[in-house]
C-alpha cells in the first residue's frame, strides 16, 4: 500500500471533514481546538486550499491534515501526548529540540520542542497518543507505574522491519475504523488502540526500552507482590486467576510467568495454598477447644466444596488428614 493510500477518503459527504477551504485562519483555528495551540505562517501567496479530516476519535486519536500552501506550524513544546506523523504526499522538514530530522515520519511526545515546514502539495495522517495511555501500557507490563514520562527517538525508520511493521499497523488501523466492523465492535477498536500502543513501545526505541527488555523476574516483582497481597484479602471469595490478574495490574500470561519465575507455582495453586493454612489454623482451634465446627464447615468455608479432593490435598500439604488434625491437639 502507497503512502497515498495509507487514509483514504470517506464516503460521500464526508462526515470526517472538519473543515475544507481557503480561509487559512478558520483552518487554524479548528486544528487548535483538535490538537494543540501552534503558530502557523503562510510562507508564500499560494492561495491555501486546506484540507483537515478526524477519522477516529477514541484513546487513539486518527487525523489527516493538508495546508495546501507552504506553511510553518510551530506547537513549541508538546503537552501530555505523542504526535506521530505519517506522510501521504508533499515534502516538509521537522525539527525536534532544534535539530532538523532526516524523515517528516517522526513521532514527538510530551517536552519535545518541535516545528513543522511543509509544502503546498503536503498532507499528513496523525496519531495523536494520550501520554496517560502509554503510561498506562508501561505499569501493565512493567508491574509499576513509570516514573518519568517516556521519550521516544524521534525519526520513525522504516528500514527497521519492527517500524515498518508498526506504521503498516496504523495503515490497517484506518482501514479497521473506515469498516462496519468497527461500529458493530466498540470492543474490537479498543482492542486496536491498545495494540497500536505496546506495538510502538516495542518497536520504536524509546527511554524506557531496557526496562522492558529486563528479565521477567524483575520486571513482574511488583505485580506478584499485589497479586499475593489480593489472595490473602480475598482468600474467602470465590476468585478467578482473571480477578487476581486484574488486581495486579497486569496480564494472564505475564502473570503466570511472576509466579513460576519468583514462587515455582501457578496463581491458583498459590490461592489453594492460602486457603489450605486458613483451613489447617481452623482445624487445629477446633482441636484445641479454641473453636467449634466440622471438617465439612472448614472446608466449606475455604471454598473447598469437594470433601474428598480437599482431605487429598490437605494430607499431601500437612501430612494427615483433617479429620487426624481435629483429633489432636497441637
């Protein structure tokens, strides 16, 4: 697919144009409102013929822009989101704090300083990313919430095949929202969104990259941490390992592979192990005279509905049955 293909027209009426003409200052004044405060200098006395279309609006935001003249557009330093910028025609040069960039295919986050020069013939698809949203994508793989906002190498190069992939990605994720698909599955895009954004962190090099490249051991420390701490609350409800992978703030697999890495066990086994100590503490009060009940009443109590899969595991845990626990005293 062609860099002119990359965002292609909508149907007939166009309901993504926000606004379509010669009147330079209108123009402006709407990509302001969408994106962010710039200044913006005609550069020639071509009469503009600017063309500004919103595509998708949800977590990831998905426009294409054209000024039909030659223009300077200067956002100074970013707020708190990434602009990448991908190039369908035209020519343009971008500067990023200062220093003039190879490609116009970049993307820009939050304290670059960044200016634009583009020709008439330019126009541009942008994805604009909420910093909150690639911070959010961090803490879920890391365990923990970063503690400085991520800054990406500008130049998006497409012979890394990890970028190439990446940028045929967001060509496929115009295609996904331009589809009927995407209005039937609010899900599916958000879905997209999500994988749009931990694909640019593992394809481009970013000031957090080595942190994701750590051994899992360290990385998932923090979430096993919260996922023991979640058993042990919740250790007399009925919990799924989808529950304890929430709570923890990160993913099932990525879970799984915390607790082999730091326990040699799996979130479950770990759940039944702290429901078999509460289990085993009761028996031995009852044993004692501390306390009243059966083996069916603390069984039932730790969530262990299967009297004779309970007695197994017990005796394989402790060594003796409850029903030996309650009669003696320890």
């Amino acid at each position: 697919m062609s860099r002119n293909d990359l965002f292609r027209n909508g149907p007939e009426g166009d309901p993504a144009l926000l606004y379509e003409g010669g009147d330079i200052d209108r123009l402006h004044h709407v990509v302001t409102e969408r994106l962010a405060p710039h200044r913006l200098t005609v550069l020639n006395d071509r009469r503009p013929n600017g063309r500004f279309r919103c595509l998708h609006e949800g977590e990831v935001m998905l426009y294409e822009l054209g000024y039909g003249t030659d223009v300077t557009v200067c956002p100074g330093e970013l707020g708190d989101f990434y602009n990448v910028q991908l190039p369908m025609s035209g020519a343009g040069v971008v500067t990023v704090d200062g220093v003039p960039l190879p490609s116009t295919q970049i993307i820009a986050g939050p304290g670059h300083r960044v200016s634009m020069t583009w020709n008439g013939e330019a126009r541009n698809g942008i994805l604009i990313i909420p910093g909150r949203a690639v911070a959010q994508a961090l803490e879920v793989r890391r365990g923990e919430a970063p503690t400085a906002r991520v800054r990406f190498s500008p130049v998006l190069d497409e012979q890394n095949p990890l970028v190439c992939a990446w940028i045929e990605l967001a060509r496929g994720f115009n295609e996904f929202v331009a589809s009927p698909l995407s209005r039937r599955s609010p899900l599916g895009v958000r879905h997209f969104e999500k994988l749009l954004i931990d694909g640019l962190l593992d394809a481009q090099r970013h000031s957090q990259s080595d942190t994701l490249t750590d051994s899992a051991s360290t990385a998932l420390l923090p979430a096993v941490r919260r996922a023991k701490e979640f058993c042990e609350e919740h250790v007399h409800e009925a919990v799924s390992v989808a529950d304890i992978a929430l709570a923890a703030r990160t993913s099932l697999r990525s879970l799984r592979e915390g607790f082999r890495a730091h326990l040699n066990t799996t979130p479950l086994a770990y759940l039944r192990q702290v429901r078999l100590d509460h289990a085993h503490r009761d028996l031995l009060a009852i044993a004692d005279g501390r306390a009243e009940g059966t083996v069916t009443d603390v069984a039932c109590r730790w969530g262990f509905t299967h009297l004779g899969r309970f007695s197994a595991v017990y005796r394989q845990t402790f060594g003796r049955s409850p029903s030996d626990t309650l009669r003696r005293s320890c």
